[in-house]
C-alpha cells in the first residue's frame, strides 16, 4: 500500500517534470545533420526560417567567439556568441516571409569585435 501511494505521488511530479523539460530544450543541433548550415573553425550557424530564429554554436575550445554574419533586403548584421563552447545563441529576429536571406559563420576576437575567419555563405528564404 505505502508503495502504491508512493508512485501515485512520484508519477504525477516526473511527468511534469519531463513536460517542463521538453519546453526548455535548447535547440537540437543532431537534428538537422552536419551539412545544414553554415560552419567555420569552431563556429556553426543555422537559419530556422519557421519564426526566424539564427542559432549560432560555438563548438570548438579554443578561446575564440563564435560569430555569424547576415544578410538580407539591405541589411548586413553581425551577432557574437561569446558564451564560449558548447553554448548556442538565440537570435530571434523579424524578417518578412519570402525574403531571402544569406548568412555564414565566423570566429574572432568578442574583445574588438574582429572575426578572424568565416565558411561559407549559405542561402535561404524566411
């Protein structure tokens, strides 16, 4: 009996538990494959054109901020992740549907704002 209500109190809390964990995963990199994407030395960049979200990894210990550049309609913008490795940062931004967008990943210096490096461009439509 006491087992009984034990999981009757227990199964209720994981469950919440694994709901609220969903919510607040963190974007999935395995989920869109190695090639999607932009990528750099140490610095990975994707487009999510559902909602315009720019998430940019840094994925490489070497001191350096992982950086994308992106460009659409006549903007040219610059975000930094300087959270160092294994972090992605967020970029929510608001592009009308339909425009065509072109972005890359970088690394540098935060400290100055200098990129060392960048991949190559990668095209998409928001």
């Amino acid at each position: 009996m006491r087992a009984l209500k034990r999981s009757l109190v227990v199964l209720p809390i994981a469950a919440a538990l694994t709901l609220v964990g969903t919510a607040a995963q963190a974007f999935d990199w395995d989920s869109i494959g190695w090639d999607a994407g932009a990528n750099s030395n140490g610095s990975r960049t994707f487009f999510e054109d559902d909602g315009e979200h720019l998430y940019i990894l840094d994925n490489n210990k070497d001191g350096h901020s992982a950086v994308s550049e992106i460009e659409y309609g006549s903007r040219h913008l610059t975000y930094w992740n300087a959270s160092g490795v294994d972090t992605t940062r967020d970029v929510n931004l608001d592009i009308t549907d339909g425009t065509y967008v072109r972005y890359n990943a970088c690394y540098g210096e935060y400290e100055g704002y200098k990129i060392i490096g960048c991949g190559y461009w990668v095209g998409d439509t928001a």
